[in-house]
C-alpha cells in the first residue's frame, strides 16, 4: 500500500539524517520528493540516487532555508519541476550549544534563523499554491526541548518552542482551506552527531528514556508519513512526541 501515491512533497534539510530518513519513506510510500539542503556534495547526489530507486520522480536542490527569498525562489522552481506541493516537511535545523553566559549574539541569530525563520520562510513560500488546490499537509521538526527546555540549548529550545507556536497559529489560520499544520518533537535520535558522543553519553540518554533505547530516523519518518498521508486528515494542530515517554 502506497499512502502517498501521487502526492508531492518538499522536504528541506534532507540529505543526511532526519530528513534523509523523511525522504525515503516518503518515496518508499509511492511520493515524489523534492528536498534541500545548504549544499550539494555527495550525500545530496547519493540521497538523490537512493530516491529514484522506488521509481519516484526526486531531485535535490541548494537551498538555504534561512533565506527568505532563496526559498521563495526555490519553491517556484520546485513547483515549476514537479507542478505541486501536497506536503511540506521542515526539518532544517542546526545547534550551537553553550550556556548563555557564554553564548555569543551570532551563535543566538544563527540558531533561530536556520531552525524557526526558515519555518517561517518555506511555510510563506508554499502558502498560495496549497490554497488554490485547498489542501496541504505541512510538517515541521521541532524537539522535546522545544516543550521542556534543556541547560546549554536556550538558542535551540526558543527556535523549538517558536515552532510548536507558530505551527499551532497556522493551524487556526489554515484549517478553512483544509491545510493542515503539525508538529514532530523527536527526543533522543541516533543520528551521525549521536553517533560520535562518548557511549558513558550515549548510555546516560537511554536511562533516562523510559523505553530505555534511542529512536531511529525511521521512528520519526514513521509518524511524518502519518502526518502527510490521508490516514491523518482530521489532526491539525497537534505536536506528536517521538521520544520513548521521555517528556511524560
């Protein structure tokens, strides 16, 4: 059973990681995918590769998503390319830890750039296009630190917790033209940053996880694919924690 069979999606972030994950269980389940990332090297040619193996339309584009007007531009071109967007999924994000005595201005506007404005940016960007067709399923990444905060993260907390606002207003602003607007609040996931922690650090995260283990990229691709496809039509507003009852 192909639940995206037909529909469109835009995935930025998507090269690696996450997004990567996002990508290929959305061409798995029979979606075109357009994704982005900073730049093209050869993670975005292999995810690109890996994508047209399900006989799915694909194609990566550089994009930076804190750019207002980059993502504007990269939106006509991607609709100009695959004629819609049916969902969009933002995932592009970055942190830059310290605590806040020590955290510098650049480290601060850099973090709410790439992980909330470009919310903002992709958001704006697909807003007409989904109106007209009077539908659309928009997906944005925010954390378990975006609910609860975190010591070191305030930068990366503020840009989560924006996330979960923003995407519950456009819940209430969109919904009459049967747009839908959730959030993905992942915890503890092994990605390639996870992988390269201390395992007494890695160790640490799983007891304190109820389900004593670590997510998957797939765990979070699993509840994206709900989100995007037609099993979920009547949910909007709504953060869906991925996180093995850590945030209970």
């Amino acid at each position: 059973m192909e639940l995206l069979k037909g529909k469109v999606a835009i995935i930025t972030g998507a090269s690696r990681g996450i997004g990567k994950a996002i990508a290929m269980k959305f061409a798995e389940q029979g979606a075109d995918v357009a994704f982005t990332d900073i730049r093209r090297d050869e993670n975005m040619e292999a995810t690109e590769n890996e994508l047209k193996a399900f006989g799915v339309n694909a194609k990566g584009y550089v994009s930076d998503a804190s750019s207002f007007d980059g993502s504007a531009e990269t939106v006509a071109e991607i609709i100009k390319d695959f004629s819609k967007v049916d969902v969009l999924v933002n995932n592009a994000g970055i942190t830059k830890d310290n605590l806040l005595m020590r955290m510098s201005e650049a480290d601060w506007d850099l973090v709410i750039n790439i992980n909330l404005k470009s919310v903002f940016n992709l958001t704006k960007a697909v807003l007409r296009p989904m109106m007209k067709q009077r539908s659309g399923s928009i997906i944005n990444i925010s954390s378990v630190v975006g609910v609860f905060g975190n010591a070191g993260q305030a930068n990366y907390s503020a840009s989560k917790a924006g996330i979960i606002g923003f995407t519950k207003s456009m819940a209430k602003e969109l919904g009459s033209r049967n747009i839908r607007s959730n959030a993905i609040a992942p915890g503890f996931i092994e990605t390639e940053m996870t992988q390269k922690l201390p395992e007494e650090i890695k160790q640490g995260f799983r007891d304190a996880i109820p389900l004593k283990r670590m997510g998957s990229g797939e765990d979070v691709a699993n509840a994206a694919l709900y989100l995007a496809s037609d099993l979920s039509t009547y949910i909007s507003g709504q953060v869906h924690s991925v996180c093995g009852a850590l945030n209970v």
